[in-house]
C-alpha cells in the first residue's frame, strides 16, 4: 500500500469527487431519510480479506492516486476495505473518498472513543463527590445545550450535480463560538450549520482540522447557550461510567446513552500506514451521525470525542464496541488548531511505500519522492532509500512510519537507518520540520 506524509492543505480541501455507488461487500448506513452509501473513490486500496473487522467510521478524502504525499494538494486517508458510517448522510450520499479504520489481523486486542437558556454561557464543570454524585439525567441536563448538530453541504456533489451532504455531532467549547467535533465530518464540505439543542441554526465556518487524530474546530459567530469544559481523560479506568450525546442517524439529535470505560490507550489501523491512536474503548451506544459527540464523565466533563464502532468481522458480530479521541488529545489539538489553524505536526518532506509492498516481508518504506528543499532534501534522503529505522525503531505494522514520526515535535533531530540500492546501509540525522498549515 502506498503511502505518504500529509500534505499541507489536506485539511480543507473542497474539490473532492462525488461517492460512487457502493462496491460489492460495503455496509450502508445513515439517516432515516437516506441511507448513506459507501463506495470507493479513486483510490481502491483494499485491506487483507483473511480476517476483516467491519469499523463504523465516516467518511473522509482519499487521495486519487495511489500515493499520498506530503506536498501541497494530497489527501490522507484512504479507503479501508469493509466500513460502516458513524457520519449520518443526507441527500443521497457524501462527497469525496471514504476512510475507514479496522483492527489489524494480529489476533492480538488492539492496541489501539432541559437546562435553561441564559443570557450568558455557562461552563459545566461540576466535581462530583461521594456525598454530590449527581445522577445521570441531572448530568444530561446540565451538558446537552452545549451539544449540537453540524450539518454539512458539498454543492453539486450527488448525482444529476444535486448538493449533497451529511450530519455528526459537536460540543461547544468557549464562549467565542468555538465548537469541536471530528475532521470527517466536516472535510470537503462547503456549507457547515450548527443545530443547537433547542433548534436553532446558525451557519459555521472551518478553523482548522488534524486529519491524523481526526479532530477539528469550526466557528458560529452568534452567542451560544452553553459550553462544555474537559476533564481529565488520564485518569480515566475500566469501569468508570460514562455518558454519550449526539445525534444518533443524524435524525434524533441530542441523543443520551451510557456505559462503562471498557479500556484505555487503545488504537485502530487506519490501513493507510499509520494507527489512530490515543482512544478510549467503551460501550455506550454510539450510532452514524454520533461521530464528533462529547463522552462525558460522571461530573458532566468531556473526556472523549466519539469517533467509531467495530461492529465485528465478518460472520461474527460483535456489540459495546465504541472508540473515543481521549479528550486530553482532543483538548491539546484544538488549542492548537485555534491558535494557528492547523494542529502542529512535524514534517519530512517525502512520498513513500511500504517496502513489503514490492519485497514481501520487507519492512520499512521506499521513498518515492522527495521535495526540494525539505528536511529530507537537506539530509541526503534519494528516491530509493528504503528507511528501516527512525531513532533505533524498528517501522513495521507495530511502529509504522507516520506514528514513529508523531512522536516527535518539529525542530527535533531524529536518526533514520537508510539502505541504499547498491546494498549500502547509512544513517542520515534529520531535522524535523514543521508541516505548512
């Protein structure tokens, strides 16, 4: 599978192609009003058919040929073989690629998400104590009118060049407006409308987004009934309680379920070379059009942002199976995006494959392309070079490539253990940089 860094304007790009019809073995899933259809885009990568777990993910751009790159125009997530929606379609269907995330076939667990109205928001952060513990509708009460629905509109994307588009959730965050929800549900989308618990619409722009952890930030510029505040999701364990709101089909808004934690610092295989990772599994009921709904804990903070469901493999079902953003991610991203438009990310400056992909049981990547002038143009990286290594580790479907590299910071000094065509094993030292917003 072909694979590269993100490129700087992955993030919000409107010039997608509409969804095709969807290919034999995909699940449909969406609104009452329509189902969504899920199909592939001009990527047709598909995922190992040995053992496949069908996610509920929503869609997100693919790239349109096999390789992503890391320079301007590419997208970053492609299409993963067998996926549901957790991203309720309107309108016969959502512009642009699909992106999808199934756990890998290791056989291992995956390692991996009526108050009243006032003049002024309110922040909910309530802590609760053995003697204060509030029950679960007076929680409800106190969030749900800082949850709310954002619809989004591709013009001309459906058939016959009709507008199409689709419905997720979000949360309120500050009093300016701000709102987070998941990349996936607003990407390619060129209308956005926010949907507030007691009906009102007001339209949204886009902030920024981070593709990668799929989070993004948009904006309404009308005062806002409530916000919402983050806990801390690292103190989260098995069995703590939690509550999910959103708008289950993209039809019943402000829908309340609850469960228990079931794990933390899980991960999924996004199949496009790296793992989302930093994800709370639990087992509240989560459905298409939940995706970027808070998961609050037992003091009404958010501690996760939903974000998909594995409804099992195929000829085996599987139920509670729910995956959160941990919200102390969620929270470090969006500070991010809302101070400089884009979440800080580091940057190589290179198109790669995976080198299992030509050499079987090869591991590591193949550069394919670097651009001029980037840290790997400076450090000495060729078309070629199959890297192995990023500081001693190993790039394999444990470490991929793009997960070694999120764990640095631009302006860090990294070591890859580079092996040339003619046999020649070299370490190159690299200076990240930092990906253009």
């Amino acid at each position: 599978m072909d694979n590269t860094e993100p490129r700087p304007d992955a993030i919000d790009d409107t010039d997608d192609e509409p969804m095709t019809t969807p290919a034999p073995g995909f699940e449909a899933s969406g609104s009452t009003s329509q189902s969504s259809r899920i199909g592939p885009t001009q990527d047709t990568h598909q995922a190992p058919v040995s053992r496949r777990t069908v996610l509920e993910r929503p869609a997100t751009s693919a790239p349109a040929s096999g390789a992503t790159s890391l320079r301007p125009g590419s997208r970053v997530i492609a299409l993963v073989a067998v996926i549901a929606l957790l991203f309720g379609a309107i309108g016969g269907g959502i512009a642009g690629g699909v992106a999808g995330y199934a756990l890998s076939d290791s056989g291992e667990s995956p390692v991996a998400t009526s108050a009243p109205q006032a003049n002024q928001p309110e922040t909910i952060s309530n802590p609760a104590t053995a003697e204060t513990q509030r029950s679960v509708s007076d929680i409800v009460a106190s969030v749900n009118p800082a949850v709310v629905t954002i619809k989004s509109t591709i013009k001309g994307g459906g058939f016959f060049g009709q507008p199409t588009g689709g419905t997720g959730s979000g949360f309120i965050i500050d009093t300016e407006g701000h709102i987070v929800t998941n990349n996936h549900v607003v990407e390619g989308a060129d209308t956005l409308t926010v949907v507030f618990a007691d009906g009102s619409e007001a339209d949204a722009t886009l902030v920024g987004a981070d593709p990668y952890q799929d989070v993004a930030v948009i904006k309404v510029d009308v005062p806002v009934p409530a916000t919402v505040a983050f806990g801390d999701s690292s103190k989260l364990r098995a069995g703590d309680p939690v509550i999910a709101i959103g708008s289950a089909l993209g039809e019943f808004t402000n829908t309340v379920t609850n469960g228990i934690v079931s794990a933390t610092d899980r991960s999924l295989d996004t199949g496009e070379g790296y793992r989302l990772g930093n994800l709370i599994q639990h087992n509240a009921p989560i459905s298409p059009g939940n995706s970027g709904g808070p998961l609050v804990d037992m003091n009404g903070d958010v501690i996760g942002m939903n974000t998909a469901v594995v409804r099992g493999s195929v000829g085996a079902s599987a139920e509670g199976l729910g995956f959160a953003v941990a919200g102390n991610t969620v929270k470090e991203i969006a500070s991010e995006i809302i101070a400089r438009g884009s979440a800080e990310r580091p940057y190589l400056g290179i198109s790669f494959a995976d080198a299992a992909q030509s050499n079987p049981g090869a591991t590591g990547i193949v550069v394919q392309d670097v651009v001029a002038g980037s840290p790997a143009d400076q450090a000495g990286l060729k078309v070629g070079d199959i890297i192995t290594a990023i500081d001693g580790v190993t790039i394999d479907s444990d470490n991929p490539f793009l997960n070694l590299m999120f764990q640095h910071k631009p302006g860090d000094t990294v070591e890859l253990s580079v092996t040339r065509g003619n046999g020649e094993t070299v370490t190159l030292t690299v200076t990240l940089g930092t990906r253009p917003a």
